[in-house]
C-alpha cells in the first residue's frame, strides 16, 4: 500500500509566519475502493458510442479540456474519461461502508 503525507506551509494574515498546515490522510487499499467487484464499466478503448449503447445515457457530461481532450461521463456507479471520444480510464464510485458495519476507524487507526 502506498500512501503519502502532505505538509503544506501557510503563511498566516499577522505577520507572514509560515506555519505547517496539515492534511488528513485517508487510506483505501488497492482491491478494496469498493465492496462490489461485480459492477460493470466500460474498458479501455472502448468508442464513446459503444459505451452508449452498452450503458445507455450518462447522468452527466463534462466537456473536454486540455489538449488532448479529456472529457468524462457521469454514470450511477462509475465515471467514465475520455480522450477524444475513446475510453482512457472508468472508475466505480466508493461508497463508503457505514459505522454500523464496524469499518469506520478513527484518524489514530482505532
């Protein structure tokens, strides 16, 4: 599992006295971002209208930015990202699991 710290320094409004800013660390390991490993979503190199007519229309369109143009699809269950108008990546939603199943641990790993 890899993880990484941030340490930010921010400088106050009296003074400008650099202080270090902290950042929660929030550790998902690899396998477990998500409970349902049966969730379909559409691969690499898929065409945008393959994912159409396999998923049917998206909640959500983003345009494209930069260069190439990356666009992405907002479905229930994953988003989809696009370059051009082929699939360059999908991912499924975490959902995180609730207090009531016992997973929720505190900042202290406890």
């Amino acid at each position: 599992m890899k993880l990484r710290l941030l340490t930010l320094l921010g400088v106050t409004a009296m003074g400008g006295v650099a202080m270090p800013l902290h950042a929660e660390v929030i550790k998902i390991p690899v396998g477990q971002q998500t409970t349902d490993q049966t969730i379909s979503k559409p691969v690499l190199g898929m065409s945008m209208d393959s994912v159409l007519a396999d998923y049917g229309e998206p909640l959500q369109r983003f345009d494209a930015v930069g260069e190439p143009p990356i666009s992405r699809w907002l479905y229930e269950q994953f988003t989809v990202y696009f370059e051009h108008d082929t699939v360059m990546h999908s991912v499924i939603k975490h959902t995180p699991k609730t207090e009531l199943q016992g997973d929720i641990t505190d900042s202290t790993g406890q």
